[in-house]
C-alpha cells in the first residue's frame, strides 16, 4: 500500500480497535441477567411468549 | 489480471478455491442447523427459517472476521497468500450470505407489518436512546449497504475507472463495515442470546481483528533505513538474498522499495503494485517477471513495465553491490524507466 494509505489503515485502527473493545465491553456488562430480545418489535415478543 | 474485461476472473485455481469455499459454507450451514436443532432446549422451538437466519448470521460474521485476517496474516507467512489471492471472492460471497440473512430477517420480522417492511425496520424499535434496547438491526443495515459498496465495484472494471488510490480508499470502508456488525451483534444477539459462546466469538474475532491491524500497521512504519554519505541505502549482504524473492527497504521518505534478485541480477523497483497498491516485495518472480502477491499483476525487472498487452508502469531504482553489500539509490526513476541491473560477482 502506498504511505498515504497506510497512514489511514493505521489511524482507521487506532480508533476503530477501541472502539470495538467498547462496545463489546459495554454490550456484555448491560447484558440483562435473563436475556429478552427487547429490539424486536413489541408484538411479535408478546404473540411469542 | 487481464487487459480486457471479464465479468469474473475465473483461473482453474480460483475454480478449484471456490468449490471448496461453497463445500464449506454448505457444510456449516447444515451443521449449524442440525446442532441448533439437536440442543435445542425443552420450551423453545426453533423455525427453519429461524436457524438459517442464525447460520447465515454468524457464518457472515466468522468469514468477514477471516477475510480481514488475510491481509495482515499474509505478511506473516505465506501459508495465507493463496486466500490474498481469493480474498474479493470470499468478500463478494459474505456479502451475499449477509443479504440472505437480511433479507431473512426483514420477511420473518416485519414482513407482516402494516408499513412497508424496509421502513418497519427502521421505526418499529425507537429506543435509540438505550444500550439493551438499541435498535440493533440498523446498524446491520449499515453494514450491510457499506458491503454492498464493496461488492458492487469490486470488479476490476471500477479499479480501472475509478482509479486505484480511490478505490483502495474506499474498500477500506470495510473496516467500518465489520465496527457495525459488531455492534450490531453486541447489541442484538449478545443480548437475547443465552449460549456464552456468542460472547467468546464476537470479542475473540474483534480483538483479533483489531489487534493484527494495529500491530501490521504499526510495524509498516518502523524500519526506516538511515541513508549513506552518499544517499544511497544498504540492502543486505548478498549471501543474505533468496533467489526470485525480494527485500523491502523502507526510505525516511517516499514508498517502500522492493529489491529483487533473479538468478545473479538485482533490481529494485517500487514495493506499490498499480492495481491495488499490493506489496510486490512479498511477491517473487514468475517467468522473469515480478508478481503481486494479491492478484498476479506483472512488471518486468529491467523497466517496471508490465508485459505487452498490459500497460501498468512502476518506479526502478539504480542498484549497485560494493564488496559484496548490496545498495540501492531511494531517488525513484519515472514509472517504466530501464535501469540496468547490477550482477553479483561482477567488479563494480
């Protein structure tokens, strides 16, 4: 890759890395201790359960 | 690498590549189906369409994970090379297992809704404001178009046209790409999901990911050679050359430089392909001329010229040896310049 490329590979990383240790963190401590699919829209979880 | 167009770049290699590749996606997608079933637990009762929406899930995910391993893995060993040189059928093909699973997705969820199911997708969770609740399944829509993006120029055709430094720069929107997955899946099935081996893979391919990037991208700029008197940088010892292989050389400034030997003769040209920017110091030389480890594009060593029909030119760089050390002068000629090479044992 030429040096210019490389230099937004790298930045590019440098905050997306981060980032996706985050969310993942984030993610896994929010985690409700009885997992429910509250994104999926409300009726289907109601008709489902 | 072609000069005129083909709608896919099909060698028997790459035939033989891609039957493997479709034997294997099949292969996990009957396992993971069959597994779903057989551990299902007592109460819960999976649809097919259900456990094929989970396998063309994760299975996207794991091969988006891989093909952004290649890269990095590739300037490890070479073990990794040949999947450099499948990588856009792999990529072209996560996209369209994406697609089902999308598509999946939206018939199964919002199919019968009384709005259009494309828009259902986007209001019928507005919970953007919490973390559990987010709205996860817009953020697979972004990764989703960022990967149909790819997929759609991937073809040589838009390289060509669009130019390669463009076009690299936009292909690295893949990396955002796989940011909205995870968050897409660390949002949606990392939330609902009961099984703690979703957890594992999504932090093991995100670490892995993130950390072979940073780790490559950090080592491609380290190493910078410290010029002569004279300007001109040592190379190595000529003992310490592999014959048809390459040693890159990287200048305090200006691109990398890959010198080569074939037989007795050194040359150096830029280490940037044309095509894609590919490492052509990580290539060799095949049938006197130098190869691009990712897609086969090749230059001459006597002028940086591809051979005829093609048309692509590379930077040559003067070489000289002096007591058996190797050296090479970092100011570049213009692409496709003749530059003699210097022949080890010669008196120079």
């Amino acid at each position: 890759m030429k040096r210019a490329h490389r230099k937004t590979h790298l930045i590019l990383w440098l905050i997306l890395g981060p980032a996706i240790f985050a969310i993942i963190a984030l993610a896994v401590l929010q985690r409700p201790a009885a997992p429910i699919n509250h994104a999926l829209p409300g009726p289907l979880i109601e008709e489902a359960s | 690498m072609s000069h005129d167009y083909k709608s896919v770049q099909w060698t028997p290699f790459k035939k033989r590549f891609d039957l493997w590749m479709l034997g294997g996606i099949a292969m996990y997608l009957v396992g993971f189906i069959s597994i779903t079933y057989l551990t299902q637990p007592d109460g819960d009762s999976f649809t097919p369409i259900q456990a094929l929406m989970r396998a063309t899930g994760t299975l996207a995910f794991l091969l988006l994970t891989f093909i952004l391993c290649i890269g990095p893995l590739a300037r490890i060993t070479d073990r990794f090379k040949p999947f450099l040189y499948n990588r856009r059928h792999l990529g072209v093909t996560t996209f369209l297992i994406a697609l089902v699973h999308a598509a999946l997705v939206v018939l199964w969820y919002h199919g019968f809704a009384d709005i259009n199911p494309l828009v259902s997708v986007f209001i019928s969770n507005p919970r953007y404001d919490s973390l559990s609740g987010f709205p996860f399944e817009v953020l697979g829509v972004g990764a989703l178009l960022i990967m149909f993006l790819m997929a759609a120029t991937s073809h040589d055709f838009w390289n060509a046209n669009l130019g390669p430094g463009f076009w690299k720069a936009l292909h690295m929107g893949v990396y955002v790409a796989y940011a909205l997955l995870i968050a897409h899946i660390a949002l949606g099935a990392i939330q609902f999901e009961k099984s703690p081996i979703y957890v594992v893979l999504l932090a093991s391919g995100g670490t892995i990911v993130a950390a072979l990037h940073i780790a490559t991208g950090l080592a491609s700029f380290g190493g910078a050679k410290k010029p002569e008197q004279d300007g001109w940088l040592i190379v190595a010892r000529t003992g310490e050359m592999e014959d048809g292989r390459a040693k890159i050389i990287k200048p305090q400034s200006g691109e990398a430089i890959a010198v080569f030997l074939d037989g007795d003769k050194i040359s150096a040209v830029s280490n940037v392909c044309r095509h894609q920017g590919g490492p052509l110091g990580e290539g060799k030389i095949v049938d006197g001329c130098i190869t691009c480890p990712w897609h086969g594009f090749q230059y001459r060593m006597e002028d940086g010229q591809s051979p005829p029909p093609f048309t692509e030119k590379i930077a040559t760089y003067a070489t000289r040896i002096v007591d058996g050390t190797i050296y090479v002068n970092p100011e570049p000629n213009a692409p496709g310049t003749p530059q003699a090479p210097s022949h080890i044992g010669a008196t120079t």
